[in-house]
C-alpha cells in the first residue's frame, strides 16, 4: 500500500470529509470470495480513490475500476500515483470507468476536485486530468508540487481511516509476492509499516522509475522535499505508541545528509524506542553508523539493520547503472566500519542489468564472498531486474541495449 494514502485519508478527515482506506489485496488472502462491491454499497461514497503506483498493479486496478463504474455508475472515480501520472494520456483515453487522474502530488487537488464538481471549477485544479460533459478529455497543467510544510500537515500515524487495519500492512518477509492468494503462506506475513518523511529523488538510476528524471516529467518534483524534524518525531512517537516496534525506513533521497543524523539523535533524547531498518539510496557515512547504533542499540543483534544496494560487484557497470557512486574499497570500508559497531547490513544485488556481462556478474560474485568475510552479520540477496516505465532504460532503451515488448 503507498504510505501516501495513510496522510491523504487523516487529510481528508481533518478537512470534514469521510475517508475509508481497504487494502484490497490483504483483505483476498483472508476471504479469497471478499467482495468489495458489497462494501461499496454498505458505504456509499461519493468517490473511489484507486491507486496506480507499481506497474505491477495496473491491469488488476482497471479491471476493478471498470466492476465498479457498471454496478455503480454514479461513483466518480479517481486515480493517482506513479503510473496514473505517467500513463494519464492513454489510461483516460482507452479507459472511461476512470473518471479523474490527479498527476503528482494529490493534497491540493485531491481537496479542490473533492469541494468543487462542475466543470467551470475543474479547469482550475492544477495536476487533474478529466472529462467534459461532452466527453473531451482535459489535461490541466502539472504546475502543484507540495512543500515541506504540506508534508508536515500529513498525519502518518492515524491509522483510524484503514477498514481491518490489522491486515492492511502485511507483507511476506522473503519478498515473495503472488497474486494468486492460494499460493500465499499465511504463516510467513507479517506486519510490516513502511514509513517515509520525504518523496522525490536526487539521482537517476538507470532502472528505477522514481529516478530524478522521471519525478521532474512525471510528478513535477524538481527536489526531494523532506518533512520537518519535528513533525517526523511526532509521527514516530505516534506510531510506537500504537504499538509499531519495528519501522521500516526506505526514503534516503540525500544520502549522507544530516537529516537523519539530526532525526536519531533526537529519537534517544526522547526515548522513543523501535527497531529499525533503515534503506540507504548511498553509503552511509561513518557519523551515521554511529548514531545509529547508539539509537537501536537494544535490536542491533536481531532486529535493527541497514540495506545498502551496490547493484553489482563491478564499478565499470555501476558507474553506468547508478546514480549515487562508491567504490568496491569504499564499500568494503563501510563494511567494517559496519561490523566493529555491532550492525547488520542486507547487501542488495541485480540480475539483468542492462550491459551487464559475465565478467560483471563473476566481480559481483567475488565481491559478495569479500563481504561475507567481513562478518557473519551481514545478509545478501540478489533480484531480477524489473522493467519499470518512467526509468531511464524504459525511456532510452536504445542506450542501454534493451529491447521493450512491442516495439
């Protein structure tokens, strides 16, 4: 589930509106015969609000959108998130069970469509992509990022707006996602709260579609834009609160900042406590290893640990692929520094990256066993390759010697 969804619904709460979050694919595992339309009509709202984030999700979403817009065809139904943004022109023009696509960030628009439902005040939302009465299609300008104070205002500890919020946050541990529930082992879910304190990106990766390039085209970002200190404390002192003892951090849009460096050290001074595990986008610095062993010092051993992704054991082909740039020594230095202060480091790898040779592959398994060496703590795992629009082999496959389907 996005975790942008948890701040827009307090949003809209805040702001008089009734707001109800269902992750659908959760509630499938449990009852596999759940049938959302019933709940629709149990609710009756005015709007449908269905996410297109992950590519993956795309086609599923259409389909429900378009069940929806035949036993409800009085429902106005809106889209958002990655895909919707960068898909807008054909999903409005070949798919008319979507009635609106809010392009970028949705707070002000997402309010604006909300209290304003004629056409004259539609033309005036930025971001909205719509419908006239006589059926042209609109593209109003993509001109409304949020600011840093707008993200304060987003409250991502209010889980109240979430329908079974005990199923909403699970995921697999071993990362293996199905879509068909049959194949789902229950007993290996767990409860899982992603939390970020920014969005954006200041690098181009060459297979990640939140690339800085693609945020700029796509949501309008020119610069990642980080919640205040002070309201990310709150929001995570909230969620400890309500019982939430491991907190995934995936957002490091400015490795080696001091944000976090500032945000650990404020953590301990007012004793909140969690495990945590933390993605860095770069290499951490040797300040922020040491601030935050001293902050998770009670989970080092089981629980707390940091995720750094080289990609691949070869620097030729990681000056190609990354943004973000280190060493195989670097790295290795980091590793050490990692070790003598008692953390565990997951060690990220692709398989299928574009250009990548054999030879490549053979320095990525030489440099994996270096690590290795370094201490028993640290874990790897290796991923395909995903095909992710927006990313900048989708966009020039030609450089990067990829071939797209279709084309």
């Amino acid at each position: 589930m996005p975790v942008a969804l948890v701040g827009l619904a307090s949003m809209l709460k805040k702001k008089g509106f009734r707001a109800v979050i269902i992750n659908l694919a959760t509630e499938k595992i449990f009852q596999p015969k759940y049938d959302v339309l019933k709940l629709i009509n149990e609710i009756s709202p005015s709007f449908i609000g269905l996410p297109l984030y992950w590519h993956a999700q795309v086609r599923d979403t259409l389909i429900l959108a378009s069940r929806i817009k035949k036993k409800f065809p009085h429902i106005k139904i809106v889209s958002g998130g990655f895909m919707a943004s960068y898909f807008y022109k054909e999903i409005m023009a070949d798919f008319p069970q979507i009635d609106f696509i809010i392009r970028g960030d949705a707070e002000m628009p997402l309010i604006k469509l909300l209290e304003n439902s004629s056409i004259a005040n539609l033309k005036n939302i930025p971001n909205l992509s719509f419908r006239t009465t006589k059926g042209e299609i609109l593209h109003n300008p993509l001109s409304y990022t949020a600011t840093s104070e707008e993200s304060d205002d987003l409250d991502f500890s209010d889980h109240s707006t979430i329908l079974n919020p005990e199923h909403a946050f699970l995921i697999s541990e071993e990362w293996d996602f199905s879509f068909d529930s049959r194949k789902i082992d229950v007993s290996k879910l767990k409860n899982y709260l992603f939390y970020s304190p920014g969005r954006g990106c200041a690098w181009n990766c060459s297979f990640c579609g939140g690339c800085a390039e693609n945020q700029l085209k796509t949501m309008g970002r020119a610069k990642p834009v980080y919640k205040s200190l002070f309201s990310a404390v709150k929001d995570i002192s909230q969620l400890v609160k309500n019982g939430w003892n491991k907190i995934y951090l995936p957002f490091d849009a400015l490795p080696n900042s001091k944000y976090y460096i500032a945000l650990f050290r404020i953590l301990r001074k007012e004793k909140i406590s969690f495990a945590a595990r933390f993605e860095s986008f770069g290499l951490p610095s040797y300040s922020f290893l040491r601030e935050f062993a001293a902050t998770f010092a009670d989970t080092l051993n089981n629980k707390s640990d940091i995720t750094v992704s080289p990609e691949t054991g070869s620097e030729t082909l990681r000056r190609k692929t990354r943004g973000f740039l280190y060493s195989n020594d670097q790295l290795l230095e980091f590793a050490r520094h990692a070790s003598a202060l008692g953390i565990r480091v997951s060690f990220g790898f692709l398989a299928g990256i574009p250009l990548e040779t054999k030879e490549d592959m053979n320095e990525t398994i030489a440099l994996a066993k270096k690590l290795k060496d370094i201490s028993d703590k640290f874990e790897f795992f290796i991923n395909r390759i995903e095909m992710e629009p927006g990313a900048l082999f989708f966009e020039r496959p030609e450089k990067y010697n990829v071939q797209l389907p279709g084309k």
